[in-house]
C-alpha cells in the first residue's frame, strides 16, 4: 500500500490532477475518445457518470475490454464518492456539489457491514487491514488501492460534470440502438462539451438530495435544523438538547457519537424499542411527537422537552438532474422507473443505472449489476422487448406493495438480493453469492438492531465460502455488558419489517 500511496495516485490525491491530465488521461483524450468523436472507432463508446463505488466498479469491467471505449465524468477532483472527507470541511456544511469541499459524510464514520461485505468479490482488503467495520480513510485507501490495480484514473474526467442527457434516435420498432448525447462542462475552464455514447451508465450514488419530509409544526422552532447530510463531527452538540428524528443506520450512528458531548438525546421513531434507553442515561427515545415550539417539542400527553437542535436523519431521494425528458425516466423519492431488473430501462436499454439498491450488500450488488450489463452490452444476454420488461417490472413493484413495501423502497432488496443476484449471474455466468454472504449479511443485522452503539466492538471474519467467526474484540464477551434476550431480537425483527413504513426510511 505505501508503494500505491507514493505512486501515480498519490500524486493525483496531493493536487496534481492537471499533471495527470496532461499524462495517460490526455492520451486517453486525444486517443479513442478522440477517434471516436471523428467517427473512426468501431468500439462501444461507453459513458459513466461518476466515479465512487460503483463508477469505479463500472470502470473496471468496461474500459479493461478493447472493445470498448469508456469514459467517467466526476465532478469532484478525486475518486470514491461519499468516502471523501475534504480537509477542513467542517467549515462548510452548505456547499455547492461543484465545490471540492463538498462533502456527504461525517468525520467518524466506519462501515455499518464488516469488510467481506464491504469490498468487491474480485479485491479483498490488504492483510493488515484486521480490523471488521472499517474507518472511512481505510476504506478510502482501498478505493485507492482497487483504481490503482486495475489502472483506472486514465479512464476519469475529473472536475466534469454532466448537464445533460440525451436520447438520439428511436427505440422500440426501430431497429438501431439508442445513442446517447452527453453533455458536459468542465469545471476549471468552463468549457461545455458535446459527444455521442452507444451507452450511459448511471453511477452517480444516492447519497445527494436529502429527504425532508414534512413534519408538523417544525417551523415553529427557532433553534438549528440540519440534515445528517451536514452532520460532520459531535463536538458541536457539547452540552445541548438534541432532537434525532430518524430510525436507520446515520441516526443510530450520531446518536452514539454524540451522547458524550450533549447534554440530553432524544431520538424520535415511529416505534419504540428503548435500546439506547438501556445503555445511556442522557437519551430518551418516543414515539409520540406532535408539535414544536421555539426552543423545545411537544409530545402527545403535553410534555414538554426543551431542545436547542435537530438532526434529520430522514435519508436520501433520488435525483438526476442531468436527464432529459426525452429520457422517459421518472423519479420520486425512492424509486427510479421503469427500470428492468432495478437495472435497465425498459425502452431504451442502452441506459443503465448501477447501485439504486438498498439494505442489501450494497456493493457486491453493484458489482454483479455491471457484469450483467456487460454481458448484455457483450452481446452473450439477450433482453426481452420493451413490453416483456415493462409487464415483469411493473409486475414486480406490485409484489411488493402487496407485501407492505411502500413506493420509496422500491428497490429495497433486504430479502430478495440472493435470488436477484442468483438470477443475474446464472444468466451473464459470473459466481454468485457464497452461502457465507448471507449469513454474515443477516448475523450483522441482527447485531446492529440489538445493541446499534457497539456491534463494531465485534470481529466478523468469513472464514470460507460457508463459514463465518464472529467474536467479541474484549476478554468479557459483552462489552457493555448488556444481554439482549431473543424475545427482544425477534421483537426487533418484527418492528424493522414495520419501520419500512418510518417516516425516517
């Protein structure tokens, strides 16, 4: 790692992007892309918008192939998405997505799922990476160290973002494939450019718009209302009430940071399962919250419970700006249509979007998504027609408002992950999950809804494609000493299954 980190990457990550660009990127510029845009490649020219996980991923089983001709368009100055931590971004919590301060993510902030589930099937983590639940400059390294192996950062536009997207020519009955016009400004110069692409890639993430839903009376309240997207480190909650109103993994997360420093937590959810109750005096959970004042809430009985913040720790929409109508794509909070598979859009196939699933292991998911759409791009999988991929899609979001999942987790997939990976990749002919997978995915859920502030004080190992350790990192075996009965685990099953309803999914 320390010879990667001194090396070509390195030298992007301290400033020298323009460097770079006028080394193999430029080439990369002026070669293929370049030859394409004069009309003499016969190569698949392939747009990806951005370059985190998934991007990154995209990248690796594309542009490797020499029939295809591939190009990223990231509009920070780095990799890795939501991992970035800009240098003095606690400064700036309201900065525009063009900024290199932008920033999604807080300072402390470790995976939620150990490092087997938490990496790409094809790379595992370095051997003196030991530790379960990675810290974020871990998990950027290794993000480094992924673009790295597999030669990537030639096949990145930094500081480019997309504008726009465009469909050129007809789907359905006609018998060409739909191109795609992409245009793009460059962020340092300002120069908007214009190129055709065979296909677009959508690996832009959902960690962008936050949800604010609509809650009764808020605007009453005088105090700071932020979005945990602004959330960045707990020594600014010393000694104030604090309101969280949220039930997944960022509100359980700064409810833990930020207990030592507040002065009183409380955390609202639409059910209450009084686990943080259990462990710290200073935080009260309800369920009953109706109204707000200037300086405090209101709960149903009419207590009254002064406050100085809140948290909204409500998640994330869907939001691609850069999409044409012409697109034919809708998008409200937790659902992008029509897409085949959560996958491909139905009527013009040559589109694509990566990594919209949810409560799944996220980037494994990805992972067989791009190789399934390689496969198709490949020629080796033939798509059914529009009307097939519209009835089976439409078919599939019916299922599962039958089974209670509301719209906004539409492409929720805690359950059905294995059978849709299955599927993908019996299909494109690529490994699909061990049995080892499944186990540690459920294991850790488990652990992480019955004791949230220290499931990470855990090892969780896959030891082979069937077996896993977990184990506890002290002597005692309970860290805080708190046993959590199995009556309470399978109450904590029962309202998780509920809390797809939350106002916080």
């Amino acid at each position: 790692m320390a010879a990667h980190q001194n090396g070509p990457l390195a030298e992007h990550q301290n400033g020298h992007l323009a460097a770079h660009q006028n080394g193999p990127l430029a080439e990369h510029q002026n070669g293929p892309l370049a030859e394409h845009q004069n009309g003499h490649s016969m190569k698949k020219k392939i747009a990806v918008i951005g370059a985190g996980m998934t991007g990154l991923c995209t990248l690796r089983h594309f542009a490797l192939d020499p029939d295809y001709d591939v190009v990223a368009f990231e509009r920070m100055d780095t990799i890795a998405g939501v991992w970035n931590y800009p240098e003095g971004c606690e400064k700036y919590t309201d900065e525009p997505d063009t900024s290199t301060r932008y920033c999604r993510t807080y300072r402390n902030l470790r995976t939620n799922s150990p490092r087997d589930l938490t990496r790409y099937p094809d790379f595992p983590f370095p051997k003196e990476v030991t530790e379960s639940y990675c810290n974020r400059a871990t998990v950027r390294k290794y993000f480094d160290a992924y673009t790295e192996h597999f030669g990537l950062l030639p096949f990145i536009r930094f500081r480019h973002k997309v504008e726009q997207i465009t469909p050129v020519g007809k789907a359905g009955g006609d018998d060409a494939p739909t191109k795609w016009q992409v245009t793009v400004r460059d962020l340092e110069s300002g120069t908007v450019t214009t190129n055709e692409f065979d296909n677009v890639i959508v690996c832009s993430g959902h960690f962008h718009t936050p949800y604010l839903p609509k809650i009764e009376g808020i605007e009453k309240f005088k105090g700071t209302v932020m979005h945990s997207c602004e959330y960045r480190v707990p020594e600014a909650f010393q000694d104030k009430n604090v309101l969280i109103i949220g039930a997944k993994t960022s509100a359980m997360d700064i409810t833990t940071e930020i207990v030592p420093f507040a002065r009183q937590v409380i955390v609202y959810r639409r059910f209450k399962v009084s686990i943080f109750e259990a462990k710290f005096p200073n935080v009260s959970e309800i369920a009953d919250l109706v109204d707000f004042g200037a300086d405090h809430l209101v709960q149903k009985d009419g207590t009254v419970r002064p406050i100085d913040a809140v948290i909204l720790c409500t998640g994330y929409i869907f939001d691609y700006p850069f999409l044409s109508p012409e697109c034919h794509v809708t998008v409200s909070r937790g659902r992008v249509a029509p897409l085949w598979r959560h996958l491909i859009h139905c009527e013009f196939p040559t589109l694509a979007f990566v990594g919209l699933a949810n409560m799944a292991i996220f980037i494994q998911v990805a992972d067989a998504q791009v190789r399934f759409y390689k496969a198709v791009t490949d020629g080796r999988v033939t798509l059914p027609n529009e009307n097939i991929m519209r009835d089976e899609t439409e078919a599939e979001f019916q299922g599962r408002l039958k089974q209670g999942i509301p719209e906004h987790l539409a492409h929720e997939m805690i359950t059905s992950q294995w059978d849709y990976v299955a599927e993908l990749a019996q299909e494109a002919g690529f490994e699909p999950f061990p049995p080892v997978a499944r186990k540690m995915f459920e294991a850790n859920g488990r652990s992480i809804r019955a004791a949230p502030y220290e499931f990470r004080n855990y090892r969780m190992e896959r030891l082979d494609a069937e077996n896993f350790v977990r184990e506890p990192l002290n002597p005692t075996g309970k860290a805080n000493g708190i046993v959590v009965s199995q009556e309470q685990l399978d109450k904590l099953d029962k309202e998780t299954l509920a809390g797809r309803r939350n106002i916080a999914n």
